[in-house]
C-alpha cells in the first residue's frame, strides 16, 4: 500500500482563518505584515487547538486512509511548547480513529519516503522529501477535490495497468 503524508496547518487545519480570525487587518497571506502578526500571536498557548478544519480536509483524509497508509506530517512550533499537544488533541477531535496514532511531528520532513507529501509550503524538508510535493493551495491543487481527484485517479491508472499484464 503506497504512503501517503499530509501537513497538518494550512492542508488539514486552517492556520490562516484563524490568523485572519484575530489580525482583521490583514489582507491575507500576501499582505507584508503577515510574518510579523503570525510571530506574535502563535506562540500563544493553545493557539493551534481549535483550529477549524480546512473545507474538505476531513472527508479527504478519510477518503484517502481508506485506500492509502496516510501519515500526518506537521512541523510543531518551537515558540510553542503547547503546540505539540494542541496538534495531537485536533487530531483525535477531528480525524477520530481513522488517525488514531498517526500523527508525526518533525522539523525535517526530508526524512521521510512515500508516494506523496501534501503540503501548502516548501519548508522544513519538503523540498528533500523522496516522494512527490503536491503543493495544497497552488493553482494546480487549489482545494482537496483536486488534490483527491489527482491521487485517487492516478490509483486507477496504476490499478487499470496491474489488470492489463
């Protein structure tokens, strides 16, 4: 069974609502405030517990652990130690028991091997991943249909090519 990882803020968790949620100033992620306002609001404890689903991501990461072996693959900040628990309570919230200990929380993802890492930056490892990046968020995989429409087609490709031998 191909593995398969996914981030956690910004692909399963919407980081940015909530940053927008408390700076309303901001324009978004482009505005050039936005590093700074994140420095100062993300080190709060408990910042990363309630973070409201990105639209799709569960039904996704469902659809997906049945038919892949699905790791979460989040980077947990330094800045805040609460993080580390905030990430593993949202998961067990949120993903239940179809992610029950599937959670890993690295600052190099470049250690790891699969079919694909889903994630919406190139930071951390991503860029030495052995896989492929599917950029969450990029013209090409703007939401989670995309992303499953790509992957799940691609697992009929391979399927459909093992039926023809």
């Amino acid at each position: 069974m191909e593995r398969i990882f996914i981030d956690m803020d910004g692909v399963l968790a919407d980081f940015d609502a909530k940053v927008m949620g408390i700076a309303t100033h901001l324009t978004g992620k482009d505005d050039p405030h936005w590093d700074a306002v994140v420095d100062l609001i993300e080190p709060q404890d408990g910042f990363y517990r309630d973070l409201k689903p990105v639209p799709g991501a569960v039904r996704a990461f469902k659809l997906l652990a049945s038919r892949f072996d699905v790791y979460i693959l989040s980077t947990a900040s330094w800045h805040n130690p609460s993080s580390w628990t905030d990430k593993r309570l949202w998961v067990e919230e949120h993903l239940g028991d179809v992610a029950h200990k599937r959670l890993i929380l690295s600052h190099n993802k470049g250690l790891f091997t699969g079919r694909a890492l889903i994630d919406d930056r190139s930071k951390n490892g991503v860029q030495e991943f052995t896989g492929e990046h599917i950029m969450f968020g990029s013209s090409k995989f703007p939401d989670w249909e995309s992303v499953l429409g790509y992957l799940m087609s691609n697992e009929l490709n391979s399927l459909n090519s093992l039926i023809n031998l």
